[in-house]
C-alpha cells in the first residue's frame, strides 16, 4: 500500500515537474538565442540536492520539487557584465520574459496532437434533449449540431458545459445545424434542484470521433484555446465571488489531484492512464501559461508591464521602483501560496 502511494505522488511529481521545466526552458532557450547569461538553470526551490556546471551554467535540482528558475546575470540586480539581462535591447527582454508562458501553450498544443490524435473529439452533437428544460421548449431535437452559442463557436460538446457554467441563468441563442440547413432558437436556461445550477436540458453521447492529422491539428488549436477561456472565466469567477479562494489549489493539491487521477485510471489500462495524465498536464500547463501573463508583480505578465511601458516611451521605470513592486507582489504571492497549501493540507485530511 505505502508503495502505491510512493509511486502515485512520484508519477504527480514528475509531471509537475515537467510542465514547470518546459516553462524555463521557454527562458532559458531565448535567454540563450539573445546572447544572455545565465548562471542557473533549475528544478525546484530551496537548498541544492544535486547539480553540475556545464559551460557558464550550473544546471541544478532543488530540495523542494515544486517550481524552477531560470536565473540571468543582472536580472534583479546591478551588473556590468555585458552580457546582463538588463544590457540587452527591450524586445530581447520581452522575448525572454513571454518565452516562458509561450512555451507553455506549445506545450499545451503538442499535448492535445496527441490526446486527439490518439481518443478523437467529442463532436457538439444533441444526443438526448431532456423534458421539461429550455431545449426541449425551443425545439432542438437528437442529432442537432451545435454551432454557435450567442457569438461563441463551439467546437467541442464540453464547450457547451463551459458556456453554461459562465453564463449561469442567461437565455442563449443557439445556431444549430439539422440536415444540413441552419437554424436560430433562444433556449431559456432551467435552475436544476438536485444539481444545484442551471441547466439547458442538452446531453451529448460521450463518444469520441477521429478527425485525421490536418483537423487534429486544427482541434488541437481549439482545445488549448477551451483550456485557456475555462481558466480566464474561472478567473472572473473568483474576481467576482461567484468562487472564493479556498477553491484554489496550490502545488500540494494539484499533486493530489495527479495522483488521484493516476489511481481512478489504472482499472480502465496503461492507454487510459497515459490519456488522462496528459489531459491533466494539457490544462495545468495552458493554466500555467495564463497565470503567468497576469499583470501581476513578480510574475512574467508583471514585468512585461514594465517592459512594454519602456518600449512605448523610450526611457525605463526607475530599477528601485520597479524592484520595490515586484518585492510587494512577490511578498503578497507567498502570502497567497502560503494559504493555498494550507487549504490544499486541510482538505487532506479526512
């Protein structure tokens, strides 16, 4: 039994790992391209475990295996040296600094090829229209293609879940397509007792159709594109209190959540277990990516504030000023990190 838990948080881990690696490895390849220093690329956080210097770099893994870093000569502090992050010219530094979130929806998009390359898609076809809900009266019928949702195209069936969760209570224009003709109806959204939020009473079949390679190319586009509007609507979600933030989860939770879909994977076989992980990693690493373009201090999307504001007028923000937000932002992120985990530990405990 112990073992099984070992081998489950080390598979987690690992992931984990991976999609934060990916991330500065997006740094570090550009840092490389634009002549810039860098003096430490690693895995982790905390006192070294183990390391090795190859060149000017010391490549190393860090006690904590949660986060990384891709650490440039003068990037938060003073250098001479003319290779610095801070000596190159402004589009060099906004490359470097977009590279990480960058290279995670590349991520993101070669993990969906081969998701949908391999289960296919779920089409946004009308399996079953439920009585008594707002489909039903509007006259949608089995067999029915969505299209559109108001202005929202819709690709996939779980995108027609997303709109419903983020559009709670509002009537939708649906554009569907029957026997090859278009067709417009208003379905009127029904409040579900037993479920707790709204419903349009329209159920898809949970079946999978292979596309071929060109449109599971093009697929693949609108799948990083779904991860990536689900985590900026659950963003509003949290900015208006609709969630609050003890439904977050930290590190610690998004591990747990690895390994507890490694285990509820293992009776379906190795396929499905592989499928399921990589879904996972699919939207934790678009997740990453969107996170990091916040304009928040301290994080990638803040110091592009600062970068893009020196490109339109020529002249950068004052060092100690710039440094001074991103040390509050940063103070402010551990504060955040720090009661996340502490809600992530609470809710393991049974």
């Amino acid at each position: 039994m112990i073992i099984k838990y070992i081998i489950k948080y080390i598979i987690a881990i690992l992931l984990f790992s991976a999609i934060i690696l990916f991330h500065e490895l997006g740094h570090f390849l550009l840092a490389k391209a634009n002549g810039i220093r860098v003096n430490e690329f690693s895995l982790g956080l905390g006192p070294t475990i183990v390391g090795f210097t190859k060149g000017e770099t010391k490549y190393s893994i860090k006690l904590l295996p949660f986060g990384g870093a891709c650490m440039m000569e003068g990037e938060d502090s003073q250098s001479d040296d003319d290779r610095s992050f801070q000596k190159k010219s402004v589009w060099a530094r906004i490359s470097v600094v977009a590279a990480g979130p960058i290279f995670n929806f590349i991520m993101a998009f070669v993990l969906a090829v081969i998701i949908l390359g391999n289960i296919g898609i779920s089409t946004p076809t009308v399996a079953q229209v439920e009585d008594g809900y707002g489909a039903q009266t509007a006259g949608l019928q089995a067999g029915d293609e969505i299209i559109k949702m108001n202005h929202k195209h819709i690709h996939f069936f779980k995108e027609i879940s997303m709109y419903t969760l983020f559009h709670a209570g509002e009537t939708v224009e649906v554009t569907y397509e029957r026997n090859g003709e278009r067709h417009i109806v208003e379905v009127q959204p029904t409040y579900d007792e037993e479920q707790g939020r709204y419903r349009y009473g329209i159920d898809g079949s949970g079946e999978y159709t292979k596309v071929g390679p060109i449109k599971t190319l093009q697929y693949s586009v609108y799948e990083v594109k779904y991860w990536i509007q689900y985590t900026v609507g659950s963003l509003k979600m949290l900015l208006t209190r609709q969630v609050s933030v003890n439904d977050l989860s930290g590190p610690v939770g998004i591990v747990k959540t690895i390994g507890d879909t490694y285990d509820m994977s293992k009776s379906d076989g190795a396929f499905y277990v592989w499928m399921n992980l990589l879904n996972l990693a699919l939207l934790l690493s678009a997740n990453l990516g969107v996170m990091n373009l916040l304009p928040i201090p301290a994080l990638d999307g803040g110091r592009l504030v600062f970068l893009v504001i020196e490109a339109i007028r020529g002249k950068r923000v004052s060092e100690d000023k710039e440094g001074m937000v991103h040390f509050i932002g940063l103070l402010c992120l551990f504060g955040l990190m720090i009661l996340i985990m502490f809600n992530d530990i609470r809710k393991l405990i049974p």
